[in-house]
C-alpha cells in the first residue's frame, strides 16, 4: 500500500511541476524579451494580460508593417475605412495612453506633408517650387473630421543595461484609428488646398492640384514591408526630422523627434530588435 501511495504522490508531482507547470510556463512564454549587444527589452504588462492577451498580437504587427487587413478582422472594421494609427512613450500608462491620441494629428500631419513634398518634387520638378510645397506643408493643419478611435493597446517595457545593471521602465501605448474612404479623401484636399497656393506660379498649382489622385493611392493602398524596411524607413524619419534647420518650430521639431523615437522603440520590440 505503502508503495502504491509512493507512485500516486510522483505522479501527482509530475502532474503539478510538469503537466500542469504549462499555465506557468504560458506566462513565462508571454513576457517577450528583444535584446541587442548591450541592452535587453522586456514586455512586462501589457492591454488584456489577465485575460491571456497577446504581449504581441499578430494585427499590432501587421499594422505597423503597413498591412491592415488583420485589425479590420480583429475589431470588425469594414473594407469601407482606412486604418491609421499613432503611439507614444511615457512613464505611466495613463498618460501615454493620452499622448498616443495627440500624437495622432502630428502623425498624420508627417505623413502628408512627406507624400505631397515627394509628388511636388517629381511633379512640378523645380527647387523652388518644392520648398514652397515644403514651408507650406510645414504649416498646414490637418482635418481630422470622421477619424474616430477604434482601440488602443498599451504595453509596458523593462529596459536593462547589461553593462551597468541599471534598468527602467516606459509605457508605450499605440491607438488604432479608422476613417472611411471619403473622409479621408477631405483630409487630404483640405490639405493640399492649405499648400497648393504656396506655390508661384498658376500653371504649377494646377498641376499639383491633378496630382490628388496620387496621393489619395499613396496614403490608402496596402503594401506590407519587411522587417529591415520598417525600421530603416523610421531610422530615416527621425535623422531627417533632428536634421531640420533650426528655424524649424522647436516645439513641432520635439514632438516629431519624441513619437518617432517611441515608434523606432515599440517595432523594434515588436518584431524582437531591441534598439
């Protein structure tokens, strides 16, 4: 007797230590660590952990990778809409959380302005002209009517320095945007209709005005890029952005700098590139 309540306490503790130890080893698999030569990024809480949420879900990454076909699966977004989104980093989570919603106008504001200098310059294909599209784009505000806010996923990272052992902590937090096709349409002609008087001459404001089509395309069709594409086009991003002239607003310079560093941060956790 003695030894059949021998084997039913090892199989006992197999079951607990071993079989059971999966619901302990799940939670240790949902801590996602990127590492780098000196650094090392660890995910430790993230949006709906406690009800054994993804550190990492497979749509946030897609998303940031230029496809959006699996948040619209996600959240029910019909083929009708645009998917955008922001993010941003800070100390807590509420206030990234907050950050993230503001930083949205910037973002857009960015993207903008990149698409429609670049069709500038290959449309209208003069310097001068493409510094006025440029100062004008600058300055432009962005109509952000019909942009309304789907989710937002929060995640906070343990950053650790194996040089000096010093470690801290962020939010970073991304919101999920969706906009239907036509009000995105009157985002970019309100956009482009701030700009295109900037421009000297009349024969040239006419051709930028054709270029809508364009640029409507660019900013809505799905191409989704590789890892190494996402981060060298951020890299990219942020060195033009902290290259600007000084007499670029330092307020605009900063915040651009701030959402960009924090997008850089948050891919190259995501797709396991600690920075």
């Amino acid at each position: 007797m003695k030894k059949i309540n021998g084997i039913l306490t090892v199989v006992l503790f197999t079951y607990i230590f071993v079989g059971g130890g999966c619901s302990s080893t799940k939670s240790v698999n949902q801590t996602k660590i990127a590492e780098s030569a000196t650094t090392t990024q660890e995910i430790v809480d993230w949006t709906n952990r406690n009800l054994d949420g993804e550190a990492k879900p497979e749509w946030l990454k897609k998303l940031v990778k230029g496809n959006d076909s699996l948040v619209k699966q996600e959240f029910g977004i019909s083929s009708e809409y645009i998917v955008k989104y922001s993010v941003a980093s800070t100390k807590t989570r509420d206030t990234a959380m907050a950050a993230s919603r503001v930083n949205y106008n910037a973002m857009r504001a960015e993207e903008l302005k990149t698409k429609v200098v670049s069709e500038a310059a290959a449309t209208l294909n003069n310097e001068g002209y493409t510094e006025a599209t440029s100062n004008a784009a600058t300055l432009a505000k962005v109509d952000l009517t019909g942009h309304e806010l789907v989710t937002q996923f929060y995640q906070e990272i343990l950053t650790s320095n194996k040089e000096t052992g010093s470690q801290y902590k962020e939010f970073l937090c991304y919101s999920v945007y969706k906009v239907s096709k036509e009000d995105w349409a009157k985002t970019l002609k309100s956009f482009l209709a701030q700009v295109i008087p900037a421009i000297p001459e009349s024969a040239a404001q006419v051709k930028m005005a054709k270029t809508i089509q364009s640029l409507y395309e660019d900013t809505t069709v799905q191409k989704e890029k590789s890892d190494s594409e996402v981060l060298k086009e951020i890299s990219e991003k942020l060195d033009n952005v902290q290259n600007q002239p000084s007499q670029t607003s330092s307020a605009s310079k900063s915040s651009d700098v701030d959402w960009m560093k924090a997008l850089e941060t948050g891919v190259g956790i995501l797709l396991d590139v600690a920075l």
